[in-house]
C-alpha cells in the first residue's frame, strides 16, 4: 500500500470515528427525554404523544395511565395493545396483574380490621392463628407483630412468589407458608424482629392467613366486600371470572413473548386484578379527607415512615422540601405496575403495564411527574439514572473500541501489517457468547430472564459483546 493511500485511509478513519461519536450523542441528547418537564397545561398532551414513543422504544405492547390531581382525574390515557396478536387495545377497563400493589390494598384490609377493634397492630400475629405457626428459629415469634409485618420489619423471609401455572393445582395457604409453592421456601424468621427493613411477600401471606382465621371467610370475599365495592372498585379481583378474563391483558416477557397469566395463591402479597379506572379510584381515596372504608386519622398512620422509607402498606420518601411521596410497584411475570401519592397536594398517578420491560416507561414517566410536581428527583430514581446512565457509557464504550480495534486491524491488513491474533481459541469465544446470551436471555424460571433485572441499555452491552466476540473471530480466522 503507498503512503498516499494509508494516508488517506487514516484520515478517514479519524474522521469517521468521532462522526459515529458525534450521531451517537446526538440521538441520545434528541431521545433523552421523550417526556419533558412543561407546564401544567401542556403535561397531559405530552403524556400523550410521548407514551406512544416509549412503548415502541422499550418494546412494551401496553399501557394505562391516569393523573389525578387536587384529588380529580385529569389524564386517564391508554396506549398500544392488550394482545399483540388479535391487536386488541388496551382502554380504562383492560385488566392488569398489579403484583405487589395488592399489598397496599391488603393493609387496608387489616388497617379496617384495627379500626374495628378486632386487632392489636402491636400484638404477635400469632395471638390469632390456628391454622399454622411459625417455628424453628433462634429469634421468638413473638416479636413479629402486625404493624412490623406490614412495615416490613418483621425480620422474615421470602421477598416475594413466583405465581403458578393457570393449568396447575394451585396450593393452600397453609401449604405455600410452609414452603410447598414454587421457589419461595418456608417462611421463616431470618432477622431480629423490629430491628430493621427486610421486604417480605411471605410476611403479607401470613396476613392474609390472618384476615381469614378473624373474619372466618375467604381473603377474596372479605376484601370484596369491605374494600373494593365500598371504594367503588367494582372490576378489581383476587379470583377472576369468566367475564374478567375476557377483558384480561396478555402478558409478555422482555423478548416480548406472550406469556401465562400465572396465578397466586398469595392473594394479599401479589394477587390482585384491576383496572385503570379501578386503581384511580383507590387513588382518590386515599386522598380525599373522607371515604367510607378508612379514617384520615388511619390513612395518615400508614402513611408515616417506619423504618427505611417504608409505612404501613405503602414505601414513603421525603423529599429534601418537604414534600411526602406514598408510592408502591407491582413487578409480576409480564406485569409491571406502580402508583405515587403526594399526600399534601392531594396528587396521585399510576401505571399499569403487561410487559417486563415496563419497568422502563414506569421510570421515564415517574422521573418526569415527581420532577414536575415537586421540582425534585426521587433518590431511587436518580439511583436508577445513574445505572441506566452506567449502563448505555459502557456499552458506548465497548462499541467505540471495537470500531477503532477493527480500523486499526484494517489499516494494518491493507498496509501488509498483521497483528497477532488475540490468542483466544474460536471454539472457545463461541462457547463464552452463547453462555452470555444464555445466561441473560435464557429463561431462569418460565418467563424470567435474568436481563430483565438489568438496567435499561443492557441490550446494547450484549450488542457490544457480540461484537468484540465476533472481531476476535475473524481475526482469527483471516490474520
């Protein structure tokens, strides 16, 4: 090659690289912000041409979102499809799995039990158990109390459940506390009582264990009929009908794959069906001053911290203005869900999604809303930045050095120079791409991948890895 030629090569390849950094800034800098912060008046509109954006840039068929504000709905929006395939569109009626919202819904349960006088908050669940018992730890199960349990600082195990298969015999109560469901274990005490948070599904269980032995009917016909009717909450169930299941959502997985509608037994931690219109008015409710379920008095109860931003039923954040925030997520196979209150302003909004990449709308439109309401970022949230941020740098990063690695590998090849190979068998680099790709794409458990748990843009450092993967093939294979 003459010196003309490499020359001019060089150049290009000088030129071309910060041209691809420049593109890459500039698409991130135009889609940072689908949803921007605007006035008041202008918000809603921008929820509605933005949302449509975010379901086609994370992959996410549906979505139903309301805004209330001064405790009135002024956005009830929804977006994309209830089922891909049949192209069905989601509306305020599509039912939705709201996961570990049901935990909020159950403290109300058990917080119109104690107004009632039926319960002591402070007194050891098992005061009024008959039907199982805890045991076989060091810790004495007369430390966990109904107000820890709710609070999450009763010290006990299982995070959260997996749901089972609609085709299969689903367990009692009674069986899946002792460790007969799916991966959850037996419940158990693994913390001093009281002496610090540790989020338990299987603390919620043993509530509603508790609901049934005090009330003597099932969780679903109680909470019925002292929660959802009274707050008009007529499409919201623990136990679909034929009826609801017409009008259920599809789920589907981060690949987006249609999923199960998987089933829990654990009704109070991760049970519940509802709709849009449905969860706007429980948002209403715990913002007005009255309702005819649960006292002010009460709600302001649950909404106070107890330990590590978390009250009775709900996570609660300070903001450094003094603004409270009273939120709660749902994260099921295929379903994503989450709600915020600010209390003091009387303000409120949720999302409900039928994608395990919902997630990330759920976080682009929160970071937008608290921002606007209170002129603040929530620090989970900002911690969630600072990974999605990590996350796209690296992959940035990775993609950048393989380009410039291959330039030079060209500049060289084309020049009669020849870098030794990266002495790396290729049977072996194919080996390590497909355990990647298995590890992170593969399903853990039906349903579950473990990149859904990573942060958004994760696909684009596998993107970067199968690159740098296949560099390193071909220079073996042609240098």
């Amino acid at each position: 090659m003459n010196a003309l030629f490499q020359n001019k090569l060089n150049i290009l390849l000088y030129i071309l690289i910060p041209f691809v950094l420049l593109i890459i800034m500039v698409y991130t800098a135009i889609n940072k912000a689908v949803l921007s912060k605007k006035e008041p008046k202008d918000i809603e509109s921008d929820f509605n041409y933005g949302i449509e954006k975010l379901l086609r840039r994370y992959g996410v068929p549906g979505a139903a979102v309301a805004i209330i504000r001064e405790s009135k709905v002024v956005c009830l929006k929804c977006y994309g499809f209830s089922d891909k395939r049949k192209k069905m569109a989601v509306d305020e009626n599509t039912v939705f799995q709201a996961a570990s919202i049901s935990k909020s819904l159950t403290a109300w349960g058990v917080m119109k039990l104690w107004e009632k006088g039926l319960i002591d908050l402070d007194a050891p669940v098992e005061k009024y158990l008959t039907r199982w018992q805890l045991d076989g730890s060091k810790f004495d199960s007369n430390g966990i109390t109904i107000r820890r349990i709710l609070s999450h600082t009763a010290g006990l195990s299982i995070h959260g459940y997996a749901g089972y298969s609609p085709h299969k015999r689903l367990p009692t109560i009674e069986q899946s506390l002792s460790g007969m469901g799916i991966f959850a274990g037996k419940l158990k005490i693994i913390i001093q009582p009281g002496k610090k948070y540790k989020y338990s599904g299987g603390g919620f269980t043993l509530l509603q264990l508790l609901i049934e032995e005090i009330t003597g009917i099932t969780f679903e016909k109680y909470m019925e009929k002292e929660i959802l009717k009274p707050l008009g909450m007529n499409e919201s169930f623990y136990v679909l009908k034929e009826e609801q299941k017409r009008k259920m959502a599809k789920a589907y997985d981060v690949l987006g794959n249609e999923m199960p509608n998987y089933i829990f037994i654990e009704q109070a931690a991760a049970g519940l069906y509802t709709t849009l219109e449905d969860m706007t008015k429980f948002i209403q409710a715990n913002l007005t001053m009255d309702n005819n379920v649960l006292s002010l008095s009460t709600r302001n109860t649950m909404f106070n911290s107890v330990t590590d931003g978390y009250g009775l039923g709900y996570a609660t954040d300070k903001l450094s203005n003094g603004d409270k925030v009273v939120s709660h997520s749902g994260v099921n196979r295929g379903w994503r869900a989450h709600f915020a209150i600010l209390p003091e302003k009387k303000d409120g909004i949720v999302i409900l999604t039928n994608s395990d990449n919902g997630y990330n709308i759920i976080f682009d439109i929160m970071n937008v809303w608290i921002e606007w309401k209170t002129g603040e970022k929530l620090p989970a949230f900002a911690y969630m930045q600072v990974r999605r941020s990590l996350t796209l740098s690296i992959a940035a990063t990775l993609i950048i050095c393989a380009i410039i690695y291959s330039g030079v590998l060209l500049v060289n090849m084309l020049n009669g120079e020849y870098l030794a190979p990266i002495t790396i068998g290729i049977p072996f680099v194919l080996i390590i791409l497909a355990l990647w790709w298995g590890a992170f794409y593969g399903k853990i458990i039906k349903g579950w991948y473990i990149a859904q748990f990573m942060p958004s843009g994760f696909s684009w450092i596998s993107f970067a890895f199968t690159i740098w993967c296949l560099v390193i093939v071909l220079q073996n294979i042609f240098l």
